[in-house]
C-alpha cells in the first residue's frame, strides 16, 4: 500500500538554523518573510500552470489568472508564525449572491472548487491538491536559498559595520 506521506529533503537546514541564532529578532522576521513569500511564489505558479491545463480557453474567466498569494496577518498576530496562503481570489463562495466577481483579474471562477473536488456528474481535475507532491521540494529549496542569502548578506554588513 502506498503511503500518502510527503517528504522533503531539508538539507542545508542545520546550517541555516546556525546563522538565524546570530541575527536580530527584526531581521528574523523581514528575511523569513521575503523567502517565504519566494517559496509560496514556487507554490503559486505551479497551481497556476496546474489551472492552465484544465481551464476551458473558450470562456473570458481564467482560473490561472485569478491564482494568488497572501500574507495571513492574523495567523501572525495570534501565534507570531509567518503564513502565506496560496488560492483562488474571490474564494470558492457560493454560486447565488455574494461578493462581487467582476472586477478580479480573471473574471468569476467560483467553479474552481468543481474542478477540484469533483461532482457527481464530473470526475475531479485537481489544480491544488498535486501541488505539493509537484513543487513542494522546489519551494522548499527556494526557502532555504533565499533565506541563507539575506542572513549572509545581513552577517556580511555586521562585520564590515564592526571593523570601522
């Protein structure tokens, strides 16, 4: 039986834990949150070609373009983690009434989820829920490059700051 788990591989991870240990709880933060978002921007453009390839070209909404990344400000005021959600704008809201669709990049693509999950009448299309297996080690990758970079450069400013 396969097993549903998903592992990546978090080489480099030790050492990046090491530099984070020397550096300011500002930098911290500013650093974590740009790779972060450089990670979630892997993520993004993976659901994206994802959505590409099941998106009907014959109708003006684009699923594609309507596939974003957002700061969750209120996971990090409650528990001072970093999160960044990658999703559909204008969310999976039901097809009567509502908020407004019209002025998003791509049109209305509530439908997405139909797509996703399936129905009863249709089989399911996942534009989510193979992502991870598709680009999660890549954007894990792209954290750790991303962060090792800031913390050195920030490490690299230190010291020429305290050599003067």
């Amino acid at each position: 039986m396969a097993s549903d788990g998903l592992d990546f591989d978090m080489s480099g991870l030790p050492e990046l834990l090491g530099k984070l240990g020397a550096l300011e709880y500002d930098i911290k933060r500013k650093g974590g949150r740009f790779a972060l978002r450089r990670a979630a921007q892997v993520l993004r453009d993976q659901a994206r070609a994802n959505a590409d390839r099941v998106d009907d070209p014959s109708t003006p909404e684009s699923i594609s373009r309507n596939i974003a990344i957002r700061w969750s400000g209120r996971t990090f005021k409650k528990t001072g983690n970093m999160m960044f959600r990658v999703g559909v704008m204008g969310g999976a809201g039901g097809s009567k009434g509502g908020s407004d669709q019209s002025n998003l990049p791509g049109g209305d693509t509530r439908h997405f989820r139909h797509l996703e999950f399936g129905t009863e009448d249709t089989r399911a299309q996942p534009i989510f829920r193979p992502v991870p297996r598709q680009a999660g080690q890549q954007a894990v990758d792209e954290f750790i490059s991303q962060y090792s970079k800031k913390i050195d450069r920030v490490l690299k400013a230190a010291k020429k700051k305290g050599a003067k």
